[in-house]
C-alpha cells in the first residue's frame, strides 16, 4: 500500500474533518451535562399510561423549575433534567406526577460541578504531560534523520487530531441528538488519548527497528514499509476492540452507550491517524 | 528481561521442557483456584455431595467472598452534605466534623443497611460528609433520617409514683394489644411514655463543650460539660429541684447516662461519672460535642439509582461483556489459528485471573468499573496480536518454532512495554486526581492491564513453547 506517495489526500481528508469539528465545537458547543453544569437529572417509571409531555410540564409548572428537559424513554420511562433542587422540590415532583416509580435521582450543586470540571482538566493536563515525557524518553536512542522529540511532536499531534474529531462529532450530537458530555467521558476521553498513543508508539517502534537495520537515505521508503508491517496489528486491534465497544454499546444500557460511542469514534479515528497521518507527518518533518 | 533469553543450548533441553510443564501445571493451578474464588458455589456444591457421601466432612468450604459491586450496578443513594461551620473556631472544623460523622452514622445503623460509607470531605475550604447507602430501597426516607439535627437534652426523674402509675398503665395496654384489641391514639402515645423521666427546658443548644477528663483520685475517666450562659441558669435551677434524684441525659432519644445529683450546680460545669472506659467516655464526648454543636449540613448532590435499574445495568453490561469476548476469541482463532487457540485459552485464564483480583482486594465494581475491565481485555488481545503479527513475520521466513516464537516475543516487547506503561501512566493520574466514577475505570484498567502483560509474557509463552519439538511443529498451515 503505497501511504506516503498519496500523503496529500491524508492530510486534505483530515482537515476537512478537523475544520468539520471546529465548526461545530465553535457554533453547536459542547453540551455538558449536569456532572459539570449542576442540575438534576430524574428518571422515572410510570405505573400506569405514560403522561405526555405536555401533561408533566403543566403538573409541575407551578414549582418555579425553570426550563426543564422532558425526554420519554423505553416503554412508560420519562428521563427530566431540570435545574438543581432539593429533596422536597423532587418529592413534590414525584408527588405532583402521581407518585410513578423513580429509577434514579440525581442533583449536582453547581459547586460540585465546577470542581469536578477543574479536576477533569487538571488530570488531562497532567496525563498528557506525562505521556509526553515518556514517548520523548523511550524514543531518546533514535535521532537519524529525524531527531526524537519530532516522535514525540507527531504522537501528539495525532493524539489531538483524534481527541479533536471525537469532542467535534459530540458536539455535533449534542446538538441534534441531545447527548451530554458527562464524568465518564473524561475517562473515555483519555482512553482514546492511550490508545492514540499507543498506535503511534506501535509505528514508530517499527520505523525505529527498520532504520537500523536498513539504509535511511531513502527515509519514506523505510516509513512506507513500517506502515505496511504494522497494518494488520492496527486492523486487528481495532476491530478486537470495536467488537466489545459495539457489543457494549448495543446491549450495555443506557448509561454506557455514549460512553462506548465516544471509545468508537476515537478508536476509529484513532487508527485511520496512525496509519495515514502519523507516517505522512513524520515524513513531511524530515523534508522540511 | 531475562525470559527472553534464548535457550539454545542442547544440554538444556531438557531441563527447559521439565520448566515449562511447571509452569503451565502452577497457571493451571492458579487458574483453577481463581476460577472457583470466582464462583464458589461450583466446588462448595461437590463437597456437600462428597461429604454427604462419606458421612463427615472431608473437604471443607471453599472461601465465600461476594464482589463488591457499587451503588450502579445494586441500587443505592449516594449523598453528599456541605457543613456550614461558620460558627464555629476554624481548630475545632475537623472535630465536629467528626461528631457529625457519628450522629449520622448512628442514624443510618438504626436504618439498617449494609456496610454504609460515610466520609468526611474536605475540599479546599469546604467541609463535606459524603454518604453511601447501598441497596437502600427508600432514599427520601434515609434523607429525612441524615437531615434531623442531632438532638441532645436532659431529663428529670419523675417521681416513684407516678412512674408507678405509667407503668401499670402501659402494661395494661400491652395485655390490650395482645389480645388484638385496636388501639386509640391515646394510648399509643401513653405507651411511647418515659416511665422514668420527664423532659426539661435543657437541651444540646445550652451545651459550650464537653470534654474528657480523669478523676484525681482515682484515675477513672469522667465526662466534664459547659453549658453556655443561659444553660448555666437552667441547670443550676434543675440541679436544684433535683437533688438526690437523678437527671438523664438523652442523645438522639435513647438515655446515655443518669446521674444523681449531689448538691444544686451553679457556675454552669458538670461532671458525667459513671464505669466508663476510656474509650466510651471518648465516645461520648464526640457524640456529646456533636449533639452539642448543632452544625447545620445541607444536602448538595444527591445520585440515586432504582434497585432494579441497577440490576439491569449489571445485566446487561456482563452480556455485552461476555458477547465481545466471545467475539473477539472466534476472531483471532480464525485469523491466527493454532497460536489465536493458545491466545484464547491464555485470556481465558486472564479474565479468572482479573476477576479473582476484583474480589481479593477488593475493587467495588462500577459501570464504568467495567467498562475499563473490558477495554484492559482489549488491550490483553493487542499484546497477544503484537506477538503473533511478529512470530508470522519470523516463521515465515524460515525460522524454526522455537527461534519464531523468542524473536516474536522480543520484537514485540518494546511495543507492548511502552503502550502499556503509557496506559498506566493515566490511569495513575486518573486514580489520584478523578472522582468515584472515573476512579472506578482507573483502577479496573490498571488492574487488568498489569497482569494482561503477565498474561501475553508469560502464560501465551509457555503454551506457545509446549508445542517446540513436537510432530505437530512441522504442520506449517495451522501456525497461521
């Protein structure tokens, strides 16, 4: 497969993608949920008929909730998100709704949310810092004809790329299908942010090995043939891991679907980078 | 690493092979006793039949250890209060976050539930007390319970014949209501009566402080109280209407002590007396200071999940669990053949292994909490992929089995080694820095990806080795 030759349209595809999300992480935004925001979140079952949407907002219109979220789910479930109340407002709810079978209840302060926002950020930050270090330290051996931090500048420059796209696609989903961004995601954020890492460390291990053993005049020959190596381990690693995710998203219940959505697009995304980008990225430094 | 050396020396050869039948015999062995850590019911089943057999027990249990699963997956409410400690000397933050932490504490064991959490918090300058109630089947109710103040007050002895006269009553009552007969709201608040004391005026919200002390003489531990200046008066006042009775204190309704007064007590200090250990007098100073200090909380996050919510979660995530494992193995048995069964067997084990270590430590098993033991799956079957895409590479170009597998299992080691110390890396940082939920898929992560390295090193090598020297080394097709 001949990669690097057709560099162009990599890069021409990639930033279509990546503009594709700055526009709609600039003009939808990301939609948080209450894990970040403060608010409540209320899930209940109806014993009888299901009252419609309408019926709700008029029974507990007199609570002074501000804006609330209705969303019927399942067979006789509604799903409310509402701003942040205390235990009496969701009692008098529940009463006001004909006392329907609650399946889960939640309401962050806003306080809470805010750090709970801070400490994602702090510990992103710091992963990607670590990371960082430690790709610069593994590949500090190789530095013909490309010198080791511009490893560690590419795997990064990927990691961004993958992170990028996912958050634009949820934004893109938040928008048109009301998806929010909650606490798990950070953790789905990072993973994806591993398994990027991971991908290029697994290129580059090759590009490494390859370089000893051949002569590197002809650099992206070397590249081109470390790609094609590497392929069916990024394919098959891939595909053993969506098979999960999809299993996972399909019959895993609501409150990890989107969890394993976000693992997809990334890993998706993730390998069409280290295959396509993270070689063409490598080469396009060495040239410069 | 010192396994990758290569034996290539004839003179051990032999000495290898015995190795190997060690090891994979000790990963059977381990294997095994994982596997009925997991599910003790299958080997506890075979005793009582062998022991009902025999007639006396041969074999005894094995050990019977539930995993711990989190509020999610079983139901529960998770709770967390901001203490508003304002009025309080920022010194004395800590303890009556402590008292707090008792009174609710105390409360909760009166509702029943199994193994609460009940945390104090501190971020930044906010003091907060996290509560955990698992399988707890009314939240609101638990709430109401958490949010009373705590309620300290002192109560005076009735005298001999009216507390006669109560009694009498309430046992006629009781005969009443055992014969069945109804009862009239009168006579159920008769019998909720202290036969022996009555109320006062003085309460918790009179009390400065108490404090532990010891007796001069004797060395015992007594419980010495301040009230302020308006319990001052009630007390000298009650103490001297009372003296040569007794005057009751009450934490939260039920009486924790009742001394007898000497003599009438002006200046506002008091001495409980009584048998106390020391580490009930400490107690009781906590739970005094805390009923004392009516330090308001307010309930600020609430998450509750339905008990049946959370079983269908359990469910349903286990299935899709199960179902991507058993893709995933048919998967790389039909791409890599012989080496993708071997592979199939070592995760096999890996997954006993992993769980088994869920429930040693153990680790309370979020959503989240598996989803990361899913993705460490994943990142097992990588190592193993690593391997085999290189063994291929080497057996096809002419090695024997022997030489492809060590060459394999070299080439593909600084891959595995960098991508999963860069996996452990944020899961460190994850589980220092994050919360509950994310901690949760931290930890199953970094558990699984730990020993999904011991996995595909050791237990995919050693099978991998089982086969050099054999007929079956010659079958070039089955090695994929």
């Amino acid at each position: 497969m001949q990669v690097i030759k057709y560099r162009k349209i990599y890069f021409t595809i990639s930033i279509i993608l990546l503009l594709g999300s700055l526009f709609s992480l600039i003009f939808w935004g990301l939609k948080l949920g209450i894990d970040f925001t403060g608010g409540s979140l209320m899930e209940i079952n109806f014993i009888e008929d299901r009252l419609s949407n309408q019926q709700i907002q008029e029974k507990i219109s007199d609570l002074n909730l501000g804006q609330i979220n209705i969303q019927p789910i399942g067979e006789k479930g509604v799903l409310l998100r509402m701003k942040e109340i205390d235990e009496d407002t969701h009692q008098e709810i529940i009463n006001k709704l004909g006392n329907p079978q609650e399946e889960r209840f939640e309401s962050i302060g806003p306080l809470i949310g805010n750090e709970l926002k801070q400490k994602a950020i702090w510990a992103i930050g710091l992963s990607l810092l670590v990371i960082i270090l430690y790709i610069a330290w593994a590949f500090r051996k190789v530095y013909k004809p490309v010198a080791s931090w511009q490893y560690g500048l590419v795997a990064i420059i990927a990691l961004f790329h993958d992170i990028f796209i996912t958050l634009g696609f949820f934004a893109f989903l938040g928008y048109f299908r009301e998806i929010e961004i909650g606490l798990p995601f950070v953790a789905a954020f990072l993973t994806i942010l591993g398994y990027s890492v991971n991908n290029s460390i697994v290129i580059f291990d090759r590009v490494r090995e390859n370089l000893l053993k051949t002569n590197w005049n002809d650099f992206k020959e070397v590249v081109n043939d470390s790609i094609n190596q590497s392929l069916t381990r990024c394919l098959n690693t891939a595909l053993t891991t969506l098979f999960v995710l999809l299993a996972v998203f399909f019959l895993g219940g609501e409150s990890i679907k989107y969890f394993a959505l976000a693992l997809i697009i990334g890993i998706i995304v993730g390998t069409y980078s280290s295959i396509f980008i993270t070689s063409s990225l490598i080469v396009w430094g060495k040239n410069k | 690493m010192s396994i990758f050396k290569r034996n290539s020396e004839k003179s051990g050869y032999k000495r290898g092979r015995r190795n190997i039948y060690l090891t994979i015999l000790s990963i059977f062995l381990i294997g095994i006793f994982a596997a009925f850590l997991n599910y003790p019911t299958a080997w506890n089943n075979g005793v009582n039949w062998l022991n009902n057999k025999v007639g006396f027990t041969v074999m005894p249990h094995f050990w019977e250890r539930p995993f711990k699963l989190g509020l999610d997956l079983q139901g529960g409410t998770h709770l967390v209060y901001e203490a508003d400690l304002s009025n309080i000397a920022s010194e004395d933050y800590m303890d009556s976050m402590q008292g707090v932490r008792d009174v609710i504490e105390r409360r909760i064991n009166l509702f029943g539930v199994a193994e609460p959490v009940v945390q104090i918090n501190k971020v930044g300058s906010h003091y907060r007390l996290i509560v955990e109630l698992a399988g707890v089947k009314d939240a609101h109710q638990a709430i109401e319970m958490i949010g009373q103040t705590p309620s300290l007050d002192f109560r005076e002895e009735r005298d001999k014949k009216e507390s006669e006269d109560i009694l009498i009553r309430q046992q006629e009552i009781i005969d009443k209501m055992q014969q069945g007969v109804e009862l009239t709201s009168e006579e159920q608040q008769i019998l909720m009566e202290d036969a022996n004391f009555i109320p006062t005026t003085l309460t918790g919200r009179y009390l400065k402080r108490a404090e532990l002390q010891f007796d001069q003489q004797t060395y015992q531990s007594q419980v010495s109280l301040e009230f302020d200046s308006e319990g001052s008066k009630i007390f000298e006042e009650l103490t001297r209407k009372n003296v040569g009775k007794r005057i009751a204190i009450y934490l939260d309704g039920s009486p924790i002590s009742a001394p007898t007064v000497q003599e009438a007590i002006s200046g506002g200090k008091a001495q409980i007396t009584g048998n106390f250990s020391l580490d009930e007098a400490k107690e009781l100073v906590q739970r005094l200071n805390a009923g004392a200090l009516p330090v308001p909380i307010n309930l600020v996050n609430q998450q509750t999940i339905g008990a049946s919510l959370g079983k269908i979660s359990l469910n349903k995530s286990l299935e899709a669990g199960i179902l991507g494992f058993l893709a995933i193995l048919l998967f790389i048995i039909f791409y890599y053949r012989l080496p993708g069964l071997i592979a199939s067997f070592s995760l096999l084990i890996y997954v006993v292994l992993v769980l088994a270590v869920f429930k040693i430590i153990p680790v309370t098993l979020t959503l989240s909490g598996i989803a990361g033991f899913i993705l460490s799956i994943g990142m097992a079957v990588d190592a193993n992929v690593l391997i085999f895409e290189r063994f291929k590479e080497e057996f096809k170009s002419g090695k024997s089995l022997g030489g492809s597998i060590d060459e394999g299992f070299n080439r593909a080691w600084p891959a595995i080694r960098d991508g999963n110390i860069s996996t452990i890396i944020t899961c460190i940082i994850l589980f220092i820095f994050a919360t509950g939920l994310v901690k949760g898929f931290a930890l199953t992560l970094g558990i699984g990806v730990l020993i999904s390295m011991f996995s595909a090193i050791v237990i995919t090598k050693t099978f991998f080795r089982w086969f050099v020297g054999r007929k079956i080394e010659e079958w070039k097709k089955i090695w994929g």
